[in-house]
C-alpha cells in the first residue's frame, strides 16, 4: 500500500507522472538560466493549490449544492452528495477518484510534486550551497528533490 504522500502518484499512469517531471525539470532549467526570477516563481508556489485541495473544494462545492438542490426542489438531487462521499472514501483508502485524471490533465499537482519545484529552485538559488558532494547548482538541485534524472542534462540539451 502507498504511503500519504505518494498515493495520488502511484495511482496515477506512468506516462502523467514523467510528463508532470519533465515539465519540473524544464522550469528549473529555465531559472537556472533565469535565475533573477527564482523569487517571484517560489512565491507563485507557495500559493498553488495541490490536488488534494482541489478535489476537496470540488467535492465539498458539489456536496452543498446538491444538498441544497435536494432540500429545495428534489430529493434526487442528494445522489450528488452521496456520490461525493463515495469518490472521496474511495480517495482516501486508494489514492484515486474518478475526478483525479481530470484535474491532473488540467496541470494540478500533488504537494510532493510542487515541494520538488519549491527546493529545487531554493537550491538553484543558493539556498543550499552547503550541500555535500554536488559539484554544481542544479546537481544540487536534483538531488535536493530526489529526481530521477538531473536537471544539468536538461540544461546542457538546450544550450
């Protein structure tokens, strides 16, 4: 069984999770290259909502309406909350829903995701310098969020 933090990405195919890491990778590369404007990126990530957020405003909006809609015009109208519920049970014990796909195609993350960006770009800046054994910026980068591949490949592909 996944643990917490990775349930929505073990739930979720292969080819959506190296698109969301190569998109990552592509955005550090840019800002090691850019690095004037690390400050202004890390702010937008500190307000971006991950997934799990998102799918529990949809699901608390949908629930409240269909309550209201069933209390006001039509019992049948209280499927929709019933339904809510079950697709966030089914969330919390698997780490998938049926909205889950729908929201990753719109280009939400999960927090580990967005947390990747987040230090790797802290690195990239210089947060930490005093990490052992990386000969650059964006091997410390990659290291610092545990990606797979290291962003100095993305890099030097593009120069």
């Amino acid at each position: 069984m996944a643990t917490a933090a990775d349930r929505v990405e073990s739930q979720t195919a292969a080819s959506i999770n190296k698109k969301i890491e190569d998109e990552t990778i592509t955005t550090i590369a840019y800002y090691v290259e850019n690095p004037a404007e690390i400050e202004a990126r890390l702010r937008e990530l500190q307000s971006e909502w991950d997934i799990e957020r998102t799918l529990q405003a949809n699901a608390a909006t949908l629930a409240f309406l269909g309550t209201v809609l069933g209390t006001l015009f039509a019992r049948r109208f209280l499927m929709l909350p019933a339904a809510v519920s079950a697709f966030l049970f089914q969330h919390a014990t698997q780490g998938w829903c049926p909205p889950l796909p729908i929201l990753l195609r719109l280009g939400f993350r999960t927090s580990r995701e967005i947390a990747r960006e987040y230090y790797a770009l802290k690195a990239v800046r210089g947060d930490f310098d005093k990490v052992k054994d990386a000969t650059n910026k964006t091997q410390a980068a990659s290291r610092a969020v545990g990606l797979r591949r290291t962003v100095s490949r993305k890099v030097e592909q593009d120069t």
